[in-house]
C-alpha cells in the first residue's frame, strides 16, 4: 500500500487495502510477570492471543492508553462497556457521534496531555512514560517502530500488556501476517465491532457485560434486518466531504467494502461501488462519480460543525443525473460506519431514510 505522506497516516484510518501487509510481533507466553496489585482476582488468569501474540492477565487493567489510529471505536467500546474510568489517555476523539451523548462522554476520558508524532499518534518515549499496564491500538501499525511508536516487544519488556483490535491484525503489522488474519481483515463487518466488545469485556473481567451489550446491539442490527427484508435494496454511496484530501482527484473520500458494505446491506442498500477499498476511496475520479447508481446519499461528518445539509446540497447539484439528487435522498452519520459500537445507530438512521415505509 503506498501512503501520500505520513502526515496522512492516521486519517487513512481502516481504508487501507489488506493484501501485501506481512508482519506479526513476537509472542510471548502465558508467563508474562503479574500486573501490580496483590492477592487473586475472581475470574483471573484470563489468557488471550491477540494477532499471534499470547499474554496472560492476572487481573483486570486499571491504566489504560488508547492509541489514536484515525479511530475512535476503541474508545467508544470502553465508554459503552463503562471501563472509561480504566482509561489513563485516552487520543482517540472525533467530537460528534451516531450514539447521542457520546461525543460528550469521550471528551470527559482523560487525554493525559500527550503530544503526537508525525505519525500522528503516541511516540514511544510518551508511551512509556505514561506507566499503562495495557496500550491499545486499532491497528498493528499502532505499534510499528519505523512510525516512532513502541513495540509490542518494547512495551512487553517494560511489564506493559497491548492488544489490537483483532479485525486489523493484518493491517500494519511488520511481519508474518497469516492467511487467516488476512482473511478476517478483508472481511470486516458490523460483527468484527462486536468482536471487539467481547475481547475487552473477557479481558476486564465483564463478559457477561459484554454479552449483554452485544446483544442489544446484534438485536437492533437484526431487527433492521427484517423490517427491511424483502424490498428492493437502494443504492447507497458513502461520502465525507472533509476527507477530500484522501482522493487523488479532491473528490470527497468515498467509502466502500468490509464494514462500510456490511452497514449499508444491514439498512437495506447495496454499495454503489461494492467492495471498493483504498482503490477507490484514492483514486476514484469525477466520471466514475457521475456515473454511479446512487438512490440514497450517506454523508459523513468527520468532525463537529461540518455542515451536511450544505455538502450534500453541493453533491446534488454537481451530479443531478443520481436518483438521490432527483429526490433529495440523504441522511447523516459520523462514526456509525466504521469499526466500533455505533453501527447499530447508525443502520437504524440509514435505513428510515431508504426504507420509510418499513418504520
């Protein structure tokens, strides 16, 4: 995958094609040294091997650093399990959200006055610094040295556990990627969210909490499913205005593939470019955009204050050939179509404005 600039790292985000990154970090035993505290903790020793690297917690977390990576699902999936006051710094923040009230209870996470790199993320030396007994990232890259970050190896070293969203361990990793984490990462869905839910919940020691929250969202996903069942899907093209400098061609970013496409056929819609990937969203060109089938407009808020309303107007009028254009079909979202508990927010919201008449 070849980047711009590094600059763009972090806003490349989860866009980046899956094939070609080999890599994997060292693994580490069942072994590890005890996290500080004394006596056994109910539940505990809980073990898991997160992208081939093997850790034992002797008890749950209680100085977490959460590593920016263009997300903010990490964050999001602590607040919703109620871990925030787990978090020590938190760097993921996009400052509006599909769930309502979260926006508000990310900026209330500790941000630990932390400074990123030109990698736009935490430097190893402020990793270490921190004294986290876990580092989080969303993807592998999150601790690639070559960024100035520090190692799974480094951190390990220092007593501090890491875990990867376990959808992107192929993304970033250095080397030895296997098949099968190729394979997850190039099928990402609204379910790798709710994987994510589980692993932190297993590692806090709450997994019935965890099952409780994954099953709430599960159920809100299906019953969009099945009011939506049987009509005609609509064609939906993702779009964020504000991410036009991920496009060769200063179009705005389109979105498409993994769990951009698992929540457009959850609210009842097929991609107007089906599993388009970082090709797309690089290098789609202005023909290709007129030329598309789109029924209904998704438009996407990066951050707060973007006016939507506005942007689509534009969209409409640079292209009035679309279906959308013709009948002023959108609807808004943010961070409800990438990796993270706000899926289910965000399908209930795409699907009402495609499908009225199911609700």
């Amino acid at each position: 995958m070849k980047r711009r600039s590094l600059s763009r790292l972090a806003l490349c985000g989860l866009l980046a094609a899956g094939t070609g990154l080999v890599g994997a970090c060292g693994s580490p035993t069942a072994g590890d040294q005890a996290q500080p505290g004394s006596g056994p903790v109910a539940g505990f020793p809980v073990t898991v091997d997160n992208c081939g690297y093997q850790q034992t917690f002797d008890r749950p977390p209680s100085r977490v650093l959460i590593l920016q990576g263009a997300s903010v699902g990490e964050v999001e999936t602590f607040v919703s399990l109620g871990l925030q006051d787990r978090i020590v710094a938190n760097t993921q923040y996009y400052g509006i959200s599909d769930i309502p009230g979260m926006a508000e209870q990310v900026a209330a996470v500790p941000k630990g006055d932390l400074t990123l790199n030109a990698a736009a993320d935490v430097p190893a030396e402020q990793a270490l610094a921190m004294r986290p007994d876990l580092v989080v990232s969303t993807w592998s890259g999150g601790f690639d040295p070559k960024y100035g970050f520090a190692s799974r190896e480094m951190l390990h070293q220092a007593g501090i556990r890491t875990l990867v969203n376990p959808v992107n361990c192929a993304y970033g990793k250095p080397r030895d990627v296997t098949p099968a984490e190729q394979q997850t990462y190039r099928s990402g869905s609204t379910d790798s969210s709710l994987a994510f839910v589980d692993l932190i919940g297993k590692v806090f020691g709450v997994p019935e909490r965890a099952t409780e929250l994954t099953g709430q969202l599960r159920g809100r996903i299906d019953a969009v499913r099945t009011k939506v069942a049987g009509r005609e899907p609509k064609r939906m093209l993702i779009a964020f205005p504000d991410m036009s400098v991920m496009n060769a061609n200063g179009l705005p970013a389109v979105f498409s593939g993994t769990i951009y496409d698992s929540v457009v056929r959850a609210a009842g819609g097929e991609p107007s470019f089906p599993d388009g990937g970082w090709d797309l969203t690089g290098n789609l060109s202005a023909e290709q955009l007129a030329a598309a089938r789109v029924d209904v407009l998704v438009v996407g808020a990066y951050r707060p204050g973007e006016d939507l309303d506005a942007e689509a107007a534009k969209l409409f009028a640079a292209y009035p050939q679309w279906n959308a254009s013709k009948t002023k079909t959108y609807v808004k979202v943010s961070d409800g179509i990438y990796l993270g508990p706000a899926n289910a927010d965000a399908i209930e919201k795409i699907a009402r404005v495609a499908h009225p008449g199911a609700f």
